[in-house]
C-alpha cells in the first residue's frame, strides 16, 4: 500500500501511482507487486527504467528483458499507437529518475 502514494509521470505531470487507471509504462513486477517501471528505448537500443528497490536479480531481469527486445522484437510499444517520438518525455523521465 505504501506505493500507493510513489509519483510517476502521466501525460502531462507527476501523479500518484495509486492515482492511475492505467500505467503510463511497462511495468517491474516482482511477487504480485509494482516495483518500478520501463520503457524500451530504439534509438539507443536498450532499456530505461527505474524501480523502487534494486538488486542483482532486477538488474539482470531488465539486461534479459532488453536483449529480448532489442534482438528479438525489435520494439515494446505500450499500445498500438504507441511509437518512439510519443515515448520520448516517458524515456526521459526514466532516466532522469
């Protein structure tokens, strides 16, 4: 319940996770629970994410995850419409948190 209150960033400002209908990325989960949450990133081929409590285990969970898309997939949209450029604030926001 205490991520309840954790911001993201929605369409146009940080909002309470708790706040949201929908997830504005993908998300890390971990037992049931929401972690942290990423975005795949084609220009620079890789993964920007961010989670509330790190370890090893995350850290090659999302290495897996971003080799998988990378050369298998190719991209992760969030949603058909979904492309690069309307994903750029929410990679931005990833990295810089």
């Amino acid at each position: 319940m205490e991520d309840l209150d954790r911001k993201v960033l929605g369409e146009r400002s940080l909002i309470s996770l708790g706040g949201l209908s929908d997830l504005p990325s993908h998300a890390i989960l971990d037992r049931g629970r929401i972690v942290g949450l990423w975005e795949y990133d084609p220009e620079t081929r890789s993964i920007a994410w961010t989670a509330w409590a790190r370890d090893r285990a995350l850290e090659e969970a999302v290495a897996g995850t971003e080799a998988f898309v990378r050369d298998q997939l190719g991209d992760a949209r969030a949603f058909s419409l979904d492309s690069p450029k309307s994903r750029a604030p929410r990679i931005a926001a990833l990295r810089k948190s």
